[in-house]
C-alpha cells in the first residue's frame, strides 16, 4: 500500500486524500522524529521551572490563572481530553475523520507543539491500524480550533471512548488499540492541549470538497454543452477571442472545455433558423461566466488552503529559540471564509444548471422539443417532477449557502469571545457537494434526452461518447414514462464516480 511520510514542514493536498480516502499508511520522517524530541526537551525544561507556562503547567482558557502542581499535570491532561469530548449529534464520515487525525499529526511533527515521539507514532499506528475514531456533528466553534472532534480522536489514543475498527464496527477504543498491538498513550504536560487544538477537521473538510468540485465543475462544463446542444444555442459566444478580452482564467477554461465537447457536432448553429433567436439565454450564453468564476474561487480557495497545509497550529507554539508563547493561530477565519465562498459559488452553479434544465422542458422555450420531454405529453409526464426534485435541491443550496462564518458565540466564560464557526461552514459545504452532484445529475438527465430527441442531427463526438457511457451505467435514455428515481439515482452514481468526465475526455482529452 501506498505510504505518505509526514516531516516537519507539512503534507500536500494529496497526501491528505491519501490516507483519508484511500488508506494509505502514515510514516514519521527520521527529521520529524527528532524536530519532536528537540521540542520536548524544552517543554520537559520549562515544566521543571516554577514559574507557570500556559498550556505546561496551568490550567486552559478561562481557568488558565490557576498553577498546576507537578503531581496533577498528567491528570491535567487527560481530564481536558476527556472533558472536551463533549459532541454531540450524528457519527461524521470515516474520511473526515481520518482527515483530522492526519492533519493534527502533521502540526504535531512540525516540532512546535512539544509532542513526544511515541504520541506521534501511536497517531500514526492508529491510522495505519484503519481504527477511527467516533467523532460527533456538533461540538467545533472553529476556535481553539476544532475542539471536541480533535478531543475525541485524542480519548482514543487514550484507549477510551468508542471507535470504528477496520471492519465498520463500533467497539471500545480501547479493544481496538489491544487487538492491533498498540499502547495506549499517558499523557503528559502540554499534550494533551497540543492533541486538541487545530483548525485539522475544518481543512481536511475543505481538501475533500475542492477535490470534489475540480471534477463537478468538469462535469457542470459537460452537462452545459449537452443543453446547448439540445436547445439548438450557438458555439460563437465560447470563442477564445471573446474570453481573452475579460480575462479571468476560470472563464476561459469553463468555455474551453464546453467549446472541446461542442466540437464537430451538428446542433449548434440553428439559432436562426425557423424561430430566430439572436441570442441565447443567460443561463446558455453566460455558462462559462458563472462556472469559470467559481473555478476562480477554488483557485483562491486551494491558496488558502496550501498556506493551512504548510502551517503548524497550536496554542502555545515551541519556537526554535526554546521560547513557549501563546498566540491566536488556532483560529478558523482563513479556513471558514472560503468554506463559505464556496458554498456560495456551488449554489450558483447549482442554480443556473437548474434554470437550462427547466428550458429544456418548457415547450414554449425548447426550439421545438416536446413538452417535458415527454414521450406522449398529457399521457406522460416526462421529466417533469424530475426538475422539481432538482429544483428543491437548488433551494436547500441556497440556503446552504448562508455564511456560517458571519456568526460568532461567545465561549469559555467570554475567554474565547469571537470564534470562526468554520466547522460549520465546512459542514454544511459537504452538504452542498453532495447536493450539486444531483443537480447536475438530473441536467445531464434531461440534457442527454433532449439531445436524443433531436432527429436527424448529430452531436458532437464528445456528447454521443457521454451519452452512450451513460446508457451503459443504466441511465436510461428518452420512451414512456417510468419509475423515474432509479434513472436518476444511476445518473448521480455516474457523476459522483467520475463516469461523466471520464466519457467526455475520452474524445476531448483531458478538459481544464
């Protein structure tokens, strides 16, 4: 199996899908396990020391006046751990949690945090082991990071709580940690603190949703160009030319891409035919404004999140000069912003997929498609109830994409008094994904049919090469009305596993 080894200077957006998505095992470079012990050895210098060091030997937030004794600091530790596993609400994806434990190990071998070594292999043997920790909805404010997700995935390391084991079962930890041979960590001044306090669940959440929207945007591109070809629009306003004069470069990759499926077909071109149209509709013509644009903002997303990747986050730091200072990196505003951003620009692709699929349906805006799409309209139905379903979808991203990170609740008896809320956002950006993948699902849906249903003229090459590849997945093409949901659940599969693209790149090559 594939191995991602973690040094001291951060991992890379592919390392992180590596071991959340695929299981790839996890490796401490020779540099990151002496960056750690060189770390400790200042911590374990100041623990020694009678003056109190916030996070070493006082209490935490709004109990951080109190000097803790030698004798109570490893049961400091473990009662912040266990104290702050307080989520609540549904289990969160194995793949986000797996997410957040890597990212955590990756700060804690930037040798910054005063970690030990052996607490940072035990990260390591947990993930390699493919036990995940249970880790609850809600429980994140995004300040002082992701606290009770990354509390829960330390009670763990402690062999307590509840875990995934390899085989999808939930058991105690603590089983799970025996019968993979691993030991139980004893925590001692600063880990735990160190263990809990990260914007690890927030950023692995937004890896994962760039990820995905590098491709949904591909297909958005795709499913396009299928409705301008059912709807008989022009491939005149996808001219490089045109996008050059506006030059935003995620404009100009949306209309590339579109222009690539288009070439050779038939159906472009007729805009003027027996009902003249000097222009096609917004949501035809301007595609290529409004995807490209919120290819803009993942692009300013992916910066943000390189920048996150090459951090190390902790209260307080280990700097090289052996001081221990406290200070605000923990906080989330970086990360929750773009969250946000995003679930504004996928609600917007969302939204106007949905608009050139409510055209494709409306005879009096078709160019001559039946109504609905229907095989015998008033006996049929067609894909009426199918834009509905997009449609509420549409909606719920809209209100998804209200920012999370526009709000604040004070905490910790007004210690912590401004927070980010970007566990929130990242929440509810997942959501919004999911739900886009569906959109465009049941564009590509009507846009394949009505395609179908214009006799007598080719597609383009790429289009037939979609539409064929998506028959085959069992996507079921135009005739009489059916049971609709296992058309449109096969249609989602075939977005969701990359079968859309991959069928358009087999005749345009790899699309921007």
């Amino acid at each position: 199996m594939h191995s991602v080894v973690v040094g001291t200077t951060g991992v890379t957006a592919h390392d992180v899908l590596a071991v959340a998505r695929a299981g790839a095992r996890v490796e401490l470079s020779e540099e990151a396990v002496a960056a750690l012990a060189a770390a400790r050895e200042i911590v374990d210098a100041l623990a020694a020391k009678p003056e109190p060091v916030y996070g070493v030997s006082t209490g935490f937030g709004a109990l951080a006046t109190r000097h803790i004794s030698p004798e109570l600091r490893a049961q400091l530790q473990r009662n912040i751990v266990r104290s702050h596993a307080a989520g609540m609400g549904p289990r969160v994806e194995r793949e986000v949690v797996r997410a957040l434990m890597f990212l955590r190990l990756k700060t804690v071998c930037s040798g910054h945090t005063g970690v030990r070594p052996e607490v940072a292999q035990t990260m390591a043997d947990v993930l390699n082991a493919q036990i995940t920790p249970v880790v609850h909805e809600y429980g994140s404010l995004g300040c002082s990071g992701d606290l009770a997700p990354l509390s829960h995935c330390a009670l763990a390391l402690m062999g307590e709580g509840d875990a995934e084991g390899p085989d999808g079962v939930v058991r105690p930890a603590g089983e799970l940690l025996r019968e993979a041979g691993i030991e139980p960590v004893e925590l001692r001044e600063k880990e735990g603190l160190a263990l809990l306090n990260g914007t690890d669940g927030m950023l692995g959440m937004l890896i994962m949703a760039l990820a995905d929207l590098d491709s949904l945007y591909k297909s958005a591109d795709i499913t396009a160009a299928l409705s301008l070809e059912g709807l008989l629009g022009t491939d005149k306003v996808l001219a490089p030319e045109l996008h050059a004069i506006r030059p935003h470069p995620g404009q100009a990759a949306s209309a590339a891409n579109m222009l690539a499926v288009l070439k050779g077909s038939q159906l472009t071109g007729h805009h003027m035919d027996d009902a003249p149209r000097v222009q096609d509709a917004y949501s035809v013509r301007c595609a290529p404004q409004v995807a490209g644009a919120g290819r803009d903002t993942l692009a300013h997303a992916r910066l943000v999140a390189e920048r996150e990747l090459a951090a190390a986050v902790d209260n307080p730091v280990v700097l090289p000069d052996g001081r221990v200072e406290s200070n605000g990196n923990f906080h989330g505003a970086p990360v929750a912003y773009v969250l946000d951003f995003l679930a504004i620009a996928v609600a917007d692709l969302g939204s106007i997929a949905e608009r050139r699929t409510d055209r494709l349906l409306d005879k009096n805006r078709s160019h001559g498609l039946p109504p609905f799409l229907a095989d015998d309209a008033g006996v049929d139905s067609g894909l009426m109830i199918a834009q509905y379903t997009q449609a509420a979808l549409v909606s719920e991203l809209k209100r998804l994409a209200v920012p999370a990170s526009a709000d604040s609740i004070p905490s910790s008896a007004m210690q912590e008094d401004h927070v980010s809320m970007g566990w929130s956002a990242a929440r509810k950006l997942r959501t919004a994904v999911d739900n886009l993948t569906r959109v465009i699902a049941v564009e590509l849906y009507a846009a394949a049919r009505a395609v179908e249903l214009r006799e007598g003229l080719e597609p383009a090459p790429a289009s037939r090469a979609v539409i064929e590849a998506a028959r085959a997945a069992g996507v079921g093409g135009p005739g009489p009305d059916r049971f609709l949901a296992p058309d449109l659940a096969a249609a989602d599969a075939f977005v969701r596993g990359g079968g859309l693209v991959a069928a358009a790149e087999t005749v345009t090559g790899p699309l921007r």
